[in-house]
C-alpha cells in the first residue's frame, strides 16, 4: 500500500484522516474545573473529595478487571463446549454466523448483529468508557489535593496570623517575578506609586523581639517609592531621587531579601497571596541572596534588548521588548489604551504566536507539522529527530525563563514540549491532545493558572486556531476566497468568537475592529518578533548589530502600533456591553445565533456587500450622517460639557472643527469618543485646570489623531507624578506648556477668554507658581491649600453668551474670587461649570454673586462620593439656575443665538 500511495514507510501526512483525538480533554477539563473549585475550600472538604474520587476509581476499575476476565479456553462446565474447537486449533473461537473476521485468526469476528464481544457481557466501548471514567476521576483527586495544598499555603503557618494583627515582622523573602511599578487611581488623585513584587516568605520575626520562624508563604510586597515616578522603571540614568525605588526595580526572581514592613491580610478569596508587605523603601533593599545564573543570564539579554532599542522612535522603543520578551515598561497609556480598544494587547504578552515563531525557524512551517523535522534550521543543519526535539526543548526552557513564566508563556511551552516530545518519540499525533496535556500538566503544577483570565484566554485562542480555524478557513476557500487570505481570516474570526465573552468578562466592552486590525498586525507580527529575538540574542556580544537589528524591526513594530492607534481613533472601534458572566454569556449566545446567519449570508454576495457597508458605516460613523441620524452634536453648539464619568471635560467651540478643550477626564476613551462625536480635529489649547487624574488622565484621548498647538496649566504641579505624566506626553508630542495666571486674555474665531484664576503669587516655592511682582493695588492672594484651590478658573464669551469654568475650586479659594478684582465681570453669567464636581464645600456668597441661568456639573453615575451633593444642587436652584448633571442627562450642549443677543439653549445627547 505505500509503494501504491508514492510515500515512503513511515512517512506522516500533514492533514490526519479520522476523528480527532479528544481523550486527553475531559480529563484536562475536570482537572481545571476542580482545581478552580478547591483553592478556597476547607481542609475536609478537599480531602473528601480526593477520597471519594479514589475509592469511586477503584470501583470501577474493579467491574472493569471481572467483567473483563477471559473465560475458560472453549470449555463449558463439563468440557468442551460446541465449536470449542475452531479452524485455527483449539481454543479458537472459530468462526461466527456472521462470516470470518477481518481483523484475523484468532479475532472475535462479528455476531449476527454485527458487534464483537470483549468478554462476557460487556463490550468494547464499555470497557473504554470505564478507563476514560476512572482517568477523570483520578485527575479530580490530583487536581484537588495539588489545590488544596496550593490553598492551605494562605493559611498556614505564622505569616496569615501575624497579617490578621497587622503586625510589624523582619523578614527573608525570596522573589518569584519581576518587581513592577503601579499607579493605581483613587478618586480625584493618584495613590503614590509603588513597587509590587511577589515572594515567598522563607523567615518571619516579629519586631522588636520574638522567635525566627522558617516558613513558605505566598505574599505580596508592596514598596512605598515615591521616588519611582519619575521616568520608565529602566530610565536609570539621571532620575533624580529615584536611586532607591529603580534598585527594587532592578531586582531579579530569585533574589533573596531581608526586608523591614508591616504585615496585612490579602483581599479574601481574590488573590494567591497569604498577607501583604508594605515597605518603606527609600533605602532601597537589603539583599542577602544573588540570584540565580539562569535569572542573571536573563536579565543581561532584557537589558541588552533595551539598550539596543533606545535610538528609535518611540513607538518602536515602547513595543519591541514587549513583542519579544512582554517588558511594557515603555509603553505609554495612550498607546496601551489604543492596544486595548482594537483587542491587541495579547501581541504585547508573550503568548504561543511568538514560541510558534521561533519553532517555525528550528522546525519548519507549522501548517506542515507532521514534515517538522524535514523543514527549518534543524534540516538544514541535517540534525536528527531526537537531536531537533532537544534544542526544541532547550529553546522551550530559555523561552520561559528570559520571557518569564507568566500563564500565557506557560501554557505555549508546555503545548510545544509535548509536541516536541512526540516528534522525538515519533509519535506524531495532533496538536489537541497536545493541548489537553498541557493544561492538565500546568494546572496540576500551578493551581492557580485554574483562575487566570490570561491562562483562559490563551487556551481558548489556541483551541479556537486548532478546531474552528481549519474547517472556516476549508469553507471559505470553497467560495473562491484565496488561501492564504482564507486562513487568515478564518484564525482572527475563530480567535475573536471564542475569546471576546471572556474579554467582555474584563472590560464590558465589544471591539468591532479587532478582526480587521488583527488581521493587518499579523503581517508585521513575525518579522518583528524574529528580528526582536535576533536583537535580544547578539545584544551582550555585538550591541552595534542588535541595534541594526532593532533599527530593521522597528518598521514592523510602528505599523503595529500604527494600526491600534487608527483602529482605536474611529467613532465606533467599540460598543459598550454588560459586564461579568451575565454579559459574557449574553455575547456567547449571540455569537452562537449570529455564526449560521453568516454561513448563509455568505453564500449571497450582495447580502455579503450590503451587510459589509453597514459595518463600515456604523464604525467610521461620518458626522454629517450621524447628525442626521442622531441630531448630535447640535448645529451652533458653543460649549459641551462631555460626560466622561467622575470627572471633567468641556469643549469650547473655536470654529470649523475646532475646539478648546478644558480638563481631559479620567480616561482617554470618553473624552476621545466626546470629540470625535463632535467632529473635532483640531484643538489650539488643552487648559487642564490642574494635576489632579480625574482632569488630566484623559489626555492620551484628546492628542490621539489631532492637530493640537499647546497646553496651558495651573502652576501647582501636583500631585507631582500626574504633573510629570502630563509634562512627559506634551514632550513626545512637542507641545508647549504655559501656565495660566489671572489677567491672561486669549481669543481664537468668535471664542475669547480671560483667566480670573489663580492670580500670581509670591512667597512659593521656587519652580510651583509664576513669581512676578502683582500691582500695588492688588492684595496678595492667600496660599492655595492644595491643587483644588489652584484650578484654573476662566470666564469664556461666545455667541453672546458668559461662561464662566471654575475647575475644582473650594470656598477659600471662591472667597478670595469673589475679592479679587475680576469679581466685578463675573456677575450674572450665563453658564455656570460648578466646582468640584457639584460637592457640598461651596462658598455661598459667590453663587449668589454670579446668578447664573444654567448650572452644569459633571459627576459619575453612581460614585462613592455623593456628588452632586443634595444641599449645591438645591441652592443652584434657589439662585434662579436650571441645573443639568452629567450622570443624569449625559454629554450636555449648550447653544447660543446665531445673532448673538444671549439666547440660551440646550441639548442632550
């Protein structure tokens, strides 16, 4: 037969003819479902159900073993039975009513109702059920003992109980990752940056005297380094006062500290980690253990990969060292914004796509999987299978090692071991199994993978690329679409059907062009990672050819990055959609609904067409049709107010689409989406009243994709990091930054405005406000008690209209407004933007003062803070004031008569 099929002996086929292999995968599935289950249960129950698995296994591994014994050769009861003696010699079965058997002598041929028998009373696919039933139930025990250990490590030992009294311990930690800089937001500021690293706690002393207890707990630490916010964790060099917080950065896994800090419990039932450490870590750490070498090996060639990468834009500098090795130290969040909104963040972790990668180089094409070991380096070096497999294996290990061992890194290591594993034993089977093997291998490791959305979602995209992909990419071919073009299609759209449920789990969000930007990212994903990787290998021995070759790689880098950033500036890159499990199986079910729609559909081209320019049309979203549609943004519209959650963003109309922007919000998405809605795409200023994240966090929003010609700020940067990260964007853009004062006038097209706060001041500290010398008329204001009292305040003319924009202010600050010279031009203004969100600390003297004929405040729906507060809102109305809030009435325009005599209107979006 292989003389007939033109193959040599032996010889595989890339295509396997036949069901696929799944045995692997209940037990992969139960080993996951139970390990997700047992990490937080209770000793007994864990136990219990280890037992129970067991002894259920042994039973049936019991009924197998006496169903399955063969009964005696041909004998009845009293001796040879009928046909006991068969044409094969005795004790054959002979043959059977139904004709000889195909499988040969000595074969149980098939009964009269064509089945064989294995054995009395029991048939074959009985006996495989059984040895599938007893291999589940052993990996449900596996799988819970592994957990329940895993669990117990969070509540024994001395470290849960020293947490619960919030003790002050010195311990000895040894890390287990890479230590990372978080600036987690908090109301209307930034909590102070720290530095998080994971570590487990070796010895454990309770200050100020008491045992040294040795010990294996799980913990967070958490270093105070305030020091740490300026620059990236790898800008070293000439970061003023930042030498304590970048030698925690610097740390490597499996350093060995001693450190001083205050123990307190983890959040319960959300991580893996026994208590928290906070560390003051201005000192920097006490290190009484190097590293490893393999740790150290890994973090010169990080290092390398950097510095080959500091010369080039950017972009390029941002996102090689995350294509290659998942450093995104670099990456701004406005770049990481729009990897987000287009569904491309997983090209920046490390996943299977990159270790795919590299085995291609050493073993060939992964569409010719079973002719492996006749493609790539390997044969052209003329290597042997087994001798493939090794460097397959070592590469496996250095891949984890120098990416680190996150789950998505994990889990493709494990898949190409496997795989390499049967290459090497020539066992080439399908990659499925390979799969199966090492979810189950991973999660009976790691427990923890069980609840890792990363881990999901990574087994899911391979899964999908493994099953779904061939047969829609076989179907699309069917109907003349080309076959590279096929494939590529059919691997984006069979990875965003399964995986978008778990990413609405996360951001409540459905990306409408993460198809398309994928599929134009995939062209230049593998030459950046090869040449990535290339760059990381001669970074120590040649640093001058890494940077010619991160030079070469960052082309295909910027056009990834080019690509987020156009699919994430369109009006509509995203629908918003419910959040958790609720809202992932909403999405699950209409994708289920909507996948045989499109299977018919494609069999009409015109529908195809017409469906095709709907999709378009809704994502681009043209202003003149979305006006007409919608009837937003009001034509003649001179300030909205855009609702952006807790916090602030207006824009002032400037002209032929132009706007003046004022405050940016808390996130870059809804300022974005309010001005593209509004059509502008031009910006003269950017006025941030001050430094505080709900007001400048959005930024990243309002640059992405327009002309702006500057940023005008109050002169009391703080809090410091929020005033860096503001000064560090307008650097990359090259924007100016100015400071507002009051007497400043400004005019552009028909808008004129003049800054009435906060005045100059003397007394400051050097480099906080403008210094110069206030008129002898003017009394010196008092000192700002903190960035509220230091927003820039502006009263705006347009159309006939008076606005007056009060940032954040509080009463000391409304008080000495209504004193100050410009109190007299402030009566009876049109528009009134309320302070600080429409909070309770007004100053009731300057509302009566101003009079205003509508109030607009800008609060998030449903906040923890209680604005607007019931006592401003009833007091605006008292005054005469309509009052409109954003998280009521969302984004809110407001309009002015064409002729200009102060005619006032309104329109909600």
């Amino acid at each position: 037969m292989h003389a007939a099929s033109g193959r040599r002996l032996g010889d595989s086929h890339p295509r396997q003819e036949g069901p696929v292999d799944l045995r692997l995968v209940p037990p992969a599935l139960a080993t996951w479902g139970t390990a997700a289950v047992m990490l937080y249960a209770p000793p007994t129950l864990v136990t219990g159900v280890v037992v129970a698995a067991l002894l259920l296994a042994g039973v049936l591994l019991v009924r197998r073993n006496h169903r399955t014994e063969p009964p005696h050769a041909g004998l009845g009861p009293d001796g040879p039975s009928p046909g006991g003696t068969g044409p094969d010699g005795p004790g054959s079965a002979g043959p059977s009513p139904g004709g000889p058997s195909p499988d040969g002598p000595g074969s149980v041929g098939p009964g009269p109702t064509g089945r064989g028998r294995a054995g009395p009373g029991a048939a074959p696919g009985q006996g495989r059920s059984r040895v599938a039933g007893v291999a589940v139930l052993v990996c449900v025990a596996a799988a819970a003992g592994s957990a329940g250990l895993h669990g117990a490590d969070l509540r024994r030992g001395p470290v849960p109980e020293l947490a619960r009294e919030y003790a002050s311990v010195t311990a000895e930690v040894e890390l287990t990752a890479d230590p990372r800089l978080s600036r987690p937001r908090a109301g209307g500021g930034m909590v102070p940056p720290f530095v998080l690293i994971e570590a487990d706690v070796r010895r454990v002393e309770r200050a100020g005297g008491g045992a040294v207890v040795a010990t294996r707990a799980p913990v967070l630490i958490m270093v105070d380094a305030r020091a740490a916010r300026s620059g990236t964790p790898w800008e070293r060099a000439g970061a003023r006062g930042a030498e304590g917080s970048t030698r925690w950065l610097g740390l490597l896994p499996s350093t060995r500290l001693r450190v001083e800090a205050r123990l307190a419990p983890a959040t319960a039932g959300g991580d893996r980690f026994a208590a928290v450490l906070r560390v003051r870590g201005a000192d920097g750490p006490e290190t009484v253990g190097e590293p490893s070498a393999p740790q150290r090996l890994a973090g010169r060639l990080r290092a390398g990969l950097r510095a080959a990468t500091d010369g080039l834009s950017a972009d390029a500098r941002a996102l090689l060292p995350g294509l290659v090795v998942g450093d995104t130290s670099r990456v701004t969040p406005e770049l990481d914004e729009a990897f987000r909104e287009t569904d491309l963040t997983h090209t920046l972790a490390v996943s299977g796509a990159n270790f795919t990668i590299l085995l291609a180089l050493l073993l060939g094409p992964p569409g010719l999987a079973q002719y492996a070991e006749r493609r790539g380096l390997a044969s052209r070096l003329g290597l042997s299978l087994r001798t493939t497999a090794l460097l397959g294996g070592a590469l496996s290990l250095a891949f984890v090692v120098v990416c680190r061992p996150d789950p998505s890194v994990l889990r493709a290591a494990a898949c190409g071991s496997v795989a390499l594993l049967a290459l090497a034993t020539g066992r080439r089977r399908s990659l499925i199994p390979a799969l199966a093997t090492a979810v189950l291998l991973l999660v009976l490791y790691d427990p923890w993978l069980a609840r890792s959305y990363g881990f999901l979602l990574s087994v899911l995209a391979t899964g999908a690329l493994l099953t779904l992909a061939p047969r829609w990419s076989a179907g699309l071919r069917g109907r003349g679409v080309p076959p590279r073009l096929a494939e590529a299609l059919a691997a984006a759209g069979a990875a965003q059907a399964v995986c978008a449920p778990v990413v609405v789990v996360l951001s409540a969000r459905v990306s409408l062009v993460a198809v398309p930007c994928n599929l134009l990212a995939e062209f230049a994903l593998a030459p950046a990672t090869v040449l990535g990787f290339l760059a990381l290998a001669t970074a120590l021995p040649a640093l001058p050819v890494a940077k010619t070759l991160a030079w070469c790689a960052s082309w295909p880098a910027e056009w990834i990055a080019q690509i987020a950033r156009t699919g994430a500036a369109l009006p509509g890159a995203g629908v918003d959609w419910p959040g958790g499990w609720a809202g992932a199986a909403l999405l699950g079910a209409l994708t289920l609904v909507l996948l045989p729609i499109g299977r018919r559909l494609l069999r009409h081209p015109w529908w195809c067409g017409a469906c095709a320019l709907l999709l378009v049309l809704l994502v681009v979203q043209p202003p003149p049709l979305t006006r007409a549609v919608t009837g937003w943004p009001p034509t003649g519209w001179r300030l909205v107010m855009c609702d952006v959650g807790q916090g602030d963003a207006m824009v002032l109309a400037a002209g032929e689409d132009t706007g003046v922007v004022v405050d940016a919000g808390p996130d870059p998405v809804p300022v974005d989406r309010c001005l593209r809605s509004l059509g502008v795409t031009r910006v003269p200023l950017v006025v941030l009243t001050h430094f505080h994240a709900d007001h400048v966090a959005g930024l990243p929003g309002v640059l992405r994709g327009r002309s702006v010609g500057g940023i005008a700020t109050t002169g009391l940067e703080e809090p410091a990091d929020q005033a860096r990260f503001v000064r560090r964007l307008a650097a990359d853009r090259h924007l100016p930054v100015t400071r507002a004062v009051a007497g400043e006038r400004r005019r552009t097209g028909d808008l004129s405005w003049e800054v009435v706060w906060p005045p100059p001041s003397t007394g400051q500290a050097p480099g906080t406000w403008p210094a110069p010398a206030p008129p002898s008329s003017v009394p010196l204001p008092p000192e700002p008690e903190g960035p509220n009292d230091a927003s820039v305040a502006m009263l705006v003319r347009t159309a006939g209209l008076r606005l007056l924009l009060l940032g954040d202010m509080e009463p000391p600050a409304q008080r000495a407004l209504a004193r100050s010279p410009a109190a007299d031009r402030l009566a009876d203004v049109d528009v009134l933007k309320v302070a600080h969100h429409g909070s309770a600390y007004q100053d009731p003297g300057l509302v009566s003062r101003l009079a205003p004929r509508l109030a607009l405040i800008s609060a998030g729906r449903d906040n923890s803070y209680g604005h607007p507060a019931p006592s401003t809102v009833a007091a605006l109305r008292d005054a005469g004031a309509a009052v409109l809030r954003t998280d009521r009435d969302g984004s809110v325009a407001v309009l002015g008569d064409e002729d200009g005599r102060g005619g006032l209107r309104v329109a909600r979006q």
